[in-house]
C-alpha cells in the first residue's frame, strides 16, 4: 500500500525546524569544543534529546512521517532520560569529582519500561503506523487511553521530581560561604533550572486539560514544542552573544585548570579545613601586606594548591576570601563599645583594610548598606 501525499509546512513546521537546527548545531558545537567535563556531555545529552522530540513532531505536522514512518515516536522513550540527565548535569557542575555509580543505572529504569510500551508500536510495519499516525491527525485527536495516561503522567511527573531535587541542590549550595563569581553562576543555573520546571509544568497543564477533554488534541502539543524551540534558541543565543560566560555557566570551565592536578575532594577538604582553622586562630588578615605568597608560606603549602582550594571548594579567588574577613573583623568592631572612641576609617585600617576605597566597596557589597549608615544604624539600636 502506498501513500502519496506531499510534505507540507506551516508556521507550526517553520517553528519545530528552525528548534531542531538550532539544537543540532548547539549539539555539533558542543560537541567539537575543548572542553571535556562531564557536565558538557550530559548537556549534549539533554539538547540532543529534546531536538529529536521536535524533528518528531515537525515530522508529524508536516507529514513527513510518511517518508519515514519508522522514526515515528522513537524519541518519545528518550524523554524519561530527560530528568535523570538533567540532576546529573547539575551534580556534574556542583561537585569537580561527581562520577555516576552502577546504581545510578536504576534510573534508566523507567526508560526501559517506556521502550518496553512502546514496542508494539515500533513492531508495526511502516504502513499501518502511517495509518495510525494519519488518523490521530485527521481527526486532531487522539483517545486517552489508560496505557496512555500513565505514560504521560509518570514522563512528566519524572521530570517535574527531579527538576526539584536539582533546585533544592542548587539553593543549598546558594546558601553555602562562596564566592560572588560562584553565586553568579548558580543564580544562572537556577534560572535555567526554573525555567525548565516551567517547560513542564506548561505541558503538565496541557495534560489535566487532555483528561477533562477525554482526548489528546494533537494541536496542542504545538506550544509545548514551541517552548522547547524557544529554550534551545535562548541557549543557542547565549552561546553566541556571550561566550565567556555560556561555557563558564553552563560548561562550568572555570575550574576546568584544576582538573589534571589529581588531588581528590577529600584532600580539598582537608587542606581547606587547614586554612580556615589558620585564619581564625592567627588572624593574618589583619595584616595589610597580607598576600597569597606569605599565606602560603605561612601555612607551608604551595601558592597554586592555597589558590585551588579556595577557588574550587569556596569559589572565591584570594583576595575574596581575605576581604571577607576583613569585613567581619570590622563589622565586628563598628558594633563593640570598646571600639567606639575610632573612627570607621581607623577602624577598617585595624581591620586590615589598606584603604578607604576598598574598605567601603567591600563593605557595602557584603552588608547592603555603607559603613556609616551600617554604624548609624546599629548606635540607634543601642539607645533604644
């Protein structure tokens, strides 16, 4: 049996090309760059997969499935990886030595199963699948059988936990003593988190629509898919306009110098205790000339390993972590009686602040407000 009908496009089939080109030159991109952390794999692995479900359903829209029956659906199993990849992807950038273990295999479970449904569907011969296909879209409905209700609710469902379980990582590192440029990427990873919780809240929505209808209007998946269209392309033109700061968010390349230094998290963590138990008993950031060198002597470890462990454990460079510091020390002393008869300048400079500039940025970056004002503030307190 043969089926003559032309390829046909609309708006709708414009829309899901130009998101699948967009995500398959994202993917090529990616692909070649120099990176090699894990974290970029599991990216690909995300955008690769939403790009097939567009390529699927422009090939639905604009009956092309009928040139190529057999890729019909074969993306829609694929979607239950979507959740797992994406808390891999998160893990992968919060932690420099995340590595999957064989238990993490128990989350392509669901994977499977959905292969396992599917199956019947794959093992129809390419005409009666045209068939099928041909006449959800005849009629722009499909019927919402049981079989298909639980596909929809737990693929979905899957994707909304652990899209929770990933912000709740996210916000818990957020909290956490690190640095400005650290918290920066994190607000982007939150964002780009939330915004995929967005993604699928709009098509759990479309869902619990289907269910009060009694069937699936194939019609409406279109503004789903254009949101997964528009996601690629927001990432696509941050890839582009700024470069720097996609490969530092989203590659997560700023620590990418420490990777061949084979010094485990542990060890981190060790050294790191180190340091700060140093700075608290000693405090040498009361000194002005304080700088990584004499630290490093200090403390008997090498420049370049002081270095690593702030920026790698805290996230912070050298002078981040001194300033902060510095920082308490004075707030500490604007707020004691005993340290009233100084001025704010005298007190920055016991501090171990070097000058005012530095001092009031600092300070202002820190706790919101300007020392002054933080003073006024906190004399104002005291009488009451």
């Amino acid at each position: 049996m043969e089926h003559q009908t032309d390829i046909t496009f609309n708006i709708w089939s414009v829309l899901l090309l130009f998101g699948f080109l967009q995500g398959l030159f994202l993917s090529i991109v990616l692909v070649t760059g120099v990176s090699k952390k894990k974290s970029k794999y599991f990216l690909i692995s995300l955008i690769a997969i939403l790009s097939l479900n567009l390529l699927n359903y422009l090939a639905i829209n604009s009956t092309l499935y009928i040139k190529i029956p057999h890729f019909t659906h074969l993306s829609l199993p694929f979607l239950f990886l979507i959740g797992p990849l994406f808390l891999y992807y998160i893990k992968s950038i919060l932690s420099t030595r995340f590595t999957l273990k064989r238990s993490d295999l128990l989350h392509t479970l669901p994977f499977l199963l959905a292969v396992v449904y599917m199956l019947p569907f794959f093992m129809l011969p390419g005409d009666e699948k045209i068939l099928l296909v041909k006449n959800q879209i005849q009629s722009n409905s499909q019927v919402l059988d049981l079989g298909t209700q639980i596909f929809s609710v737990t693929q979905i469902l899957q994707c909304l936990v652990y899209i929770v379980i990933s912000l709740r990582l996210l916000s818990k590192k957020s909290r956490a003593n690190i640095g400005k440029v650290y918290k920066s990427k994190l607000m982007w990873l939150k964002k780009f988190a939330l915004g995929f919780l967005v993604f699928w809240l709009i098509d759990f929505l479309a869902l619990l629509w289907y269910f009060q209808k009694g069937f699936i209007d194939i019609r409406a998946y279109y503004l789903t898919m254009f949101c997964c269209a528009l996601a690629i392309h927001t990432l696509v033109v941050l890839a582009i306009k700024s470069n720097k700061a996609f490969t530092e968010v989203f590659l997560d390349t700023t620590g990418e110098k420490y990777q061949s230094s084979g010094l485990l998290e542990s060890d981190l963590k060790r050294y790191l205790s180190e340091i700060l138990v140093y700075m608290e008993k000693e405090k040498p950031y009361l000194d002005h000339d304080l700088s990584l060198s004499k630290l490093s002597e200090d403390i008997n470890k090498p420049k370049y390993l002081v270095s690593q462990v702030l920026n790698v454990e805290l996230g912070k460079n050298f002078y981040e972590f001194l300033n902060e510091y510095r920082f308490k020390e004075a707030k500490s002393r604007l707020t004691n009686p005993e340290y009233r008869h100084l001025t704010i300048l005298a007190v920055a400079y016991d501090s171990g602040f070097s000058n005012k500039n530095t001092f009031n940025k600092v300070f202002k970056k820190l706790s919101g407000t300007t020392p002054s004002k933080f003073l006024k503030s906190t004399s104002q307190t005291d009488v009451r």
